[in-house]
C-alpha cells in the first residue's frame, strides 16, 4: 500500500458492518465509511451530530451487517430565548435581511446567538463577517432572515450550504405576528428537512 493509500485510508477509514449491527464508535471526528448488507454508507461524526446514510446501494446482498441510517444531536436543547433574540433582531431590521449563527459550547452544553455584522444588505440578499467561535463552542445553527418574503430555499442558499456540515433556518414573512421558517440539515450532501420540537430540541424529519 503506498503512503497516498494509507493517508487516505486513515483521513477516510473503512469498515466492514459487523454481522450483529453492532458497530465500533468512530475513534475521532471525521468521516468514515461502512460496507454493509445494502451497500456503502458514509458517518459523519461531529461534536454535536452524528449522521449515517446509505450512498452507494449495492444491487447485490454482501455479506456484512446492517447499517440504518441514522442521525443524532449529540447537543443539547436550544433555549427559546436564544431563539427570540434572532426574532427580535430581524423584525427590528425589517425590511432589510439579516445573518446570524446559533453556537453549541461542548464544554457545558450551552447555546448563544451571535449576529452576523453586514457589509451589505438588502431586502432580497445580504453580505456579512463571519462570527468566530470561541473555545469549545460550534457553529450549529447557520440562521438568516427574508424580510417581507415567506421562508424558503434560494439557489443562493443552496451554494452556501453545499458541502456544509450545518443545520440552515430561514425565517420570513417578519411583517406578519407569525413569521414563516424553513429548516434543514446539511451535512456534505445530506440534505434533510428539519424542525425544532416544542423543547427545543433539534430533528429531522424521515
């Protein structure tokens, strides 16, 4: 095996499923992929997530184990007040869009919203700094506003989350007493609906 071989294989580890379902946990955070019964499946595994998927389906059944897909917050709940801080800086910008992140500290399971500083804005786009993490803490959440317009995708957004590994929310309609939102999970090329429950806790739908 030469060094490119290893380096790859240890940036990007392989694993043959094991026939009780019953896998090894990821040594470190990264991505590694499963050779199961159904195919191959790529886990990601980050402080705060851990997401299986099925990416390559085999037309045969290989003899391995099972791998459900599977994701998992590993971060706790998101306050609401965190939440109603987004809300009452984008309706208090309105009709101009506004940026900002929802960061998990590792260290005590904590939330904070920062607001993205804008170099530009608009009622229809917007240009901004980047928030910098502090120690133990990851960017989550990556949440902007859509002024008068409902909540939705944009092929804008849909470059800036392509690759990303982030759970994106668009909240529009912030003329209204109830503004729309739209959620989802990105991770590399996973793309799934998500949504907060009544707790605050993340998910996604199946």
């Amino acid at each position: 095996m030469s060094n490119m071989d290893e380096a790859l294989l240890k940036a990007f580890p392989l694993l043959a499923a094991s026939a009780s379902g019953q896998q090894p946990p990821a040594a470190d955070f990264g991505t590694r992929y499963l050779v199961g019964r159904h195919g191959v499946s790529r886990e990601v595994t980050l402080p705060w997530i851990r997401a299986c998927q099925l990416i390559a389906p085999s037309s045969l059944t290989l003899p391995y184990g099972v791998v459900p897909d599977a994701v998992e917050f590993r971060c706790g709940p998101i306050p609401g007040a965190v939440v109603r801080e987004f809300v009452a800086d984008a309706k208090d910008a309105f009709p101009l869009e506004i940026a900002g992140v929802f960061l998990w500290n590792e260290a005590n399971d904590s939330w904070r919203y920062a607001r993205r500083e804008a170099t530009t804005a608009s009622g229809s786009h917007i240009e901004y700094e980047e928030v910098r993490a502090g120690d133990g803490e990851h960017i989550v959440v990556d949440v902007h506003s859509h002024g008068m317009h409902t909540a939705f995708f944009s092929a804008e957004d849909d470059a800036d989350d392509a690759g990303a590994m982030k759970v994106s929310l668009v909240l529009g309609n912030l003329d209204q007493e109830r503004p729309t939102s739209k959620m989802r999970l990105c991770m590399a090329g996973l793309v799934r609906p998500a949504y907060l429950n009544g707790d605050g806790r993340l998910g996604v739908t199946a």
